[in-house]
C-alpha cells in the first residue's frame, strides 16, 4: 500500500515536462488508489510489469516491477517468472517479450501503439532490400516489428550496437531502420578503425532528431559547466558535440559518477524525471521532448488490461515469424555476451 504522502514525497522534484508531468498532493491523492489496485490485481493475476524508464514516473515509481532499457527489459522478459507480462512501453518491446515467451499473455496498455522508427519500415520493404542486397548481412535494432526482425540476421540495441557491428564476422552490413543511429555508427566504425561497408535505411526517432549542436553550443555558453549527455538515435553533429553517449540505462549509470552540477540530456524527458527522482540535487538546463508513444501509457489503461484485458491488447504473433524473429534476438544476446 502507497499513500499519497508517500507519493508526493517520492516525487516531488519533478518538474520537467509542464503540469502533467508535477506531482502535487492533490494529484498524489488521484493517484495513490490506482497504484494500490494495480498491485492487487498484479498478484491476482500472476503478473510482472516491465517499465521503460521515458513512461511517466508514477508508473516507474508505483507499479513497476522491473525498468531499464530495452536491452536489459528484454532480459527482463525473456527471465519472467509470471503468467502475464505487462509490457508498459511502446509495441516493439511487447513484441519482444512476446517473442522471448510465447507460451505467456503479452499486454500492453498504451493507448497510441507507434514508435517513428519501428513504424519507418515493413517486412515486406526488408525482404525487397534482402533481394537487392543479397550479400549483405542484415542489422535491425531492436526498435522494429517482430516481422522486420523475422528477416534480419541479428538484432542490435542503442547499448550494443557498436560492439555488435565491430564484431559481425562480415565487412557488408545493411543497418536498419535508424538513419542517424546508422550514421554514428559509421562514423564509430572510423574511430575504431574497422573497415565496414554499411548500407543504412531513412527511418528517424522523431523525439532525437531534433536535438542540434546549435542549440547544444548555445546552452554551453550560457551554461558553462554543464556536461552534455546524448542517445545514439540523435545525429552524429549532436553525439561530436555531447561530453557521453549510451542508451538510457548507460546514460543513468554515468550521471552516478558525473562530476558536473548541470547537465544537458539529449533524450526524451522521462530520464530526467527519473534522475529527478533519484538525484534531486542534479541541475537539468534545456527544454524537454516527450515521445508522445511512451507517455500514452497510463495507471487506468494498465488497470483496464489487468482486470478485463480486450483481444487489441494482446501482442498476437504468428508463430513462423516468431520463430524466426527469436533467431535475431538470440543471436544479439549471443554477440552481447561474446
Ligand atoms: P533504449 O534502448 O536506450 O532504452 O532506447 C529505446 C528508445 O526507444 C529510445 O528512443
Ligand atoms: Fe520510438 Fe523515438 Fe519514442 Fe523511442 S523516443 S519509442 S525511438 S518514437
């Protein structure tokens, strides 16, 4: 049982993102009964609930039984210990618990199932470059659709990419979908002087293409000080401007080091809420972008799920694709542990 004191204690330094992202009591006391009932019916029901940390913090602070980034919550997925997953972020990652554990329900609650990249391109768009491109090997990261990494040869997350792609036994890679991410890993490719030919697809995350070293050389000046903290899906003029680079769970690690007072992240805004959270004496300079897919996540719509799920919440995956879905996935965590 939570209360809403003990709500509003826990979150009362968050302030990025507007009103809707701020946890006064009187929003603490809305909430604290939702959070109460959805630890209920996740015992009822033999749940687990899978978090990423951009999802609003009174689901990663309330409810969640595991957070991170998609790497370590496909871990996550693949080790759960429960008859229902509740995958509260955006439908590729359901689609990857679904993958890991068929035998399992899969539900996720977002009301606006999307993510840019994901939505970028179809297994039918990977088959067609399969055939133009026949001898090179395919790369998905792991912001695709279970169907697009059906036809990939292996799977790469934002905090495996590079080593995974240094290591591929093969100089002819096609990196799909993320252009930028694509680009910074050719340009990481020359740093460590490994000879790669990389083909990349168009595909953007619409919350990190935003970012540009303009803006990052003016919150410089009129910040000194302040360490510059980056996701690879920004362009690589943002990562040669940024002071560390990671996927949100390398991001967090580095801040219990940082030495800085203030800081710049370069990412959607639900990481700063959670350093907030964890960190209250972290200063945050910039403005916040939000990825409208993540934060359609709520505690009603994850209670809904919970009590009377509907067949459009369930992650449904025909088991053909599955199986050959599984073969990418696993061969990244093969790679990842190399
Ligand atoms: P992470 O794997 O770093 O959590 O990134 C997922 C994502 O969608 C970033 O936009
Ligand atoms: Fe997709 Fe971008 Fe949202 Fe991440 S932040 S889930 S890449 S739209």
């Amino acid at each position: 049982m939570i209360t809403a004191e003990q709500l509003h204690e826990k979150l009362k330094h968050v302030t990025i993102g507007g009103t809707s992202c701020q946890y006064p009591i009187e929003k603490c006391e809305e909430l604290a009964p939702l959070i109460n009932r959805v630890h209920e019916l996740k015992k009822e029901k033999n749940a687990v609930i899978l978090v990423h940390s951009y999802v609003s913090p009174e689901i990663v602070y309330g409810i969640a039984d595991y957070t991170g980034d998609s790497y370590a919550l496909s871990k996550n997925a693949m080790e759960a210990d429960a008859d229902v997953i509740v995958f509260v972020a955006v439908k590729f990652m359901g689609d990857t618990a679904k993958i890991l554990n068929p035998q399992k329900d899969v539900l996720i609650p977002a009301g606006l199932n999307g993510c840019s990249l994901a939505d970028s391109i179809t297994g039918d768009d990977v088959a067609k470059l399969k055939a133009q491109h026949p001898d090179y090997t395919f790369v998905c990261y792991i912001n695709t659709t279970a169907e697009v990494k059906a036809h990939c040869d292996v799977c790469v997350t934002s905090g495996n990419v590079y080593d995974i792609v240094e290591k591929l036994p093969t100089n002819k890679i096609f990196f799909l979908p993320d252009k930028l991410m694509g680009l910074n890993i050719i340009e990481e490719m020359d740093r460590r002087n490994v000879k790669k030919d990389i083909k990349l697809w168009h595909g953007t995350c619409y919350v990190h293409e935003d970012y540009n070293p303009e803006m990052i050389d003016y919150l410089r000046l009129t910040n000194p000080g302040i360490e510059v903290l980056a996701h690879p899906e920004c362009s690589p003029g943002v990562l040669n401007h940024s002071d560390f680079v990671g996927s949100t769970s390398q991001l967090l690690n580095y801040m219990e080091t940082a030495k800085a007072e203030s800081f710049l992240m370069l990412t959607e805004c639900g990481l700063s809420s959670r350093l907030q959270v964890e960190m209250p004496n972290v200063k945050f300079v910039g403005s916040c972008s939000m990825c409208k897919y993540m934060k359609a996540n709520t505690l009603e719509d994850i209670l809904r799920v919970l009590e009377s799920p509907e067949e459009k919440d369930y992650i449904r995956i025909d088991e053909n694709v599955r199986q050959k879905a599984m073969n990418c996935i696993e061969k990244m965590f093969e790679y990842a542990e190399k």
